[in-house]
C-alpha cells in the first residue's frame, strides 16, 4: 500500500510510528484495502499531512471519519474530487464562507488550496470501508490522530484549532489554550446547523483575524 508522508511528519511523528498499536493498525489496513474496497484510495490516506508540512500548519479543521461513498475521500476531511457533489456538510461550510466573508459559493468540493495554505484537514479515522460508516474506528487511528493534535499543541505556537461538533470538541480538549486559539461551534451536518448551531460562527474571518493579530498571513477561503 503506497502511503505519502511529509518528512517533517515522520520526524515529528517517529516514536508513534514505532508503538506497537500503530503497527497493527497498519496491517489491519492493509487487510482491509487487499480485502474489501476502502476509502481514500491507498495513496491518499495522509493526504492532509502531505499538503502542509509539520512547520507550514497555521489551522487545523477536525473531521471524524472519510466519505464512504464512491469517488468521495481525497485524504482531506470535508473535501471530495473535483466533480463530486458537495455532501451536505461541505454545502454548509460554503453557505458560512458566503455569509461570513461574502465569498461566491464554490463549483469545486476540493479544499487543496486550504491545505496548501496552511490548514491541516484533519480526520480522526483516516480510512474507512466503502459503504459502512465508522467500520475503521477504534482500530488505531484516533491514538495516532491524538498524537498529531498533541505534537502541533505542544511543539508549535499561534495555530488556530476549529473544533466542529461534539466530537471534535472532545478530541481537542487538551489543546493548550495559552499558546493557541482554539474555536467551537456546532458541526457543519444539517441536523447541527438547522438547530441553529452552525450558521454564524464566523469561524473563517475569526480565523483570519487571529492570524494577523500574530503577524501571520492569513488564508485565501475562496475555492474556485
């Protein structure tokens, strides 16, 4: 199974590497792509690290798992391929861009030019078996995805941490608030933002505000 990593990753990340649960979660999925159709294909699956190194990470977004429908996860949580309809969490992410920051609502559901910029599109399962959401968990990923909230928390500063959902609040819990920002709301799902727990955070011009206030270019939201 071809996987792609950014070196600074496999510094940062060496030790994880060596433990004996990421050993086994790694067989475990390579069984499971030799045995079943799995999603993001085999090449994708750290994606997110591969686009934005260790050192060029200024936001992270958590997801929970990849899309299992067909064609859908390129490696990037709430991203999908060009060409793709937008899942209906993506679709309420733009309506906030378009009503936060008055941006045009995107043709593309590929957010690559985010991480490129800087934003780690973190899922906390980085694979999943077509079909069967959640199949992946607890087979490993949320420890290592843990370790790689607890190495940018720890060794970085000025990172803004967008925590969406209940889950994802749980997940940054630990984050250390005096060298980071760190912001919450509901999650971006219809059953979340038609509550009213969505729409109107703000998150992306507070994300940019915060990264100028710390002398930080800030990030391009638009998607072509």
């Amino acid at each position: 199974m071809e996987v792609k990593l950014h070196a600074s990753w496999k510094e940062q990340l060496a030790k994880e590497f060596k433990k004996e649960y990421f050993k086994e979660l790694i067989q475990f999925v390579k069984k499971e792509y030799t045995a079943t159709t799995c999603y993001p294909k085999g090449k994708d699956i750290f994606a997110a690290f591969d686009a934005c190194s260790f050192q060029d990470v200024k936001v992270v977004i958590i997801g929970q798992d990849p899309y299992h429908g067909v064609g859908q996860a390129n490696g990037l949580c709430f991203s999908v391929h060009d060409g793709i309809a937008h899942p209906p969490s993506l679709i309420n992410i733009y309506k906030e861009l378009e009503s936060d920051l008055g941006l045009p609502y995107p043709v593309s559901g590929d957010l690559s030019a985010w991480a490129q910029q800087g934003v780690l599109l973190l899922n906390a399962t980085l694979t999943v078996r077509a079909h069967q959401a959640g199949s992946h968990q607890k087979k490993g990923w949320e420890q290592f995805t843990d370790a790689v909230i607890d190495v940018l928390s720890r060794e970085r500063e000025g990172i803004v941490f967008l925590l969406w959902g209940g889950y994802a609040k749980k997940k940054g819990a630990k984050i250390d608030v005096n060298k980071h920002g760190v912001f919450t709301s509901g999650h971006p799902s219809p059953l979340s933002a038609n509550r009213g727990y969505w729409f109107g955070n703000k998150h992306f011009s507070k994300v940019n505000d915060f990264l100028k206030a710390h002398g930080k270019q800030t990030i391009d939201w638009s998607i072509k």
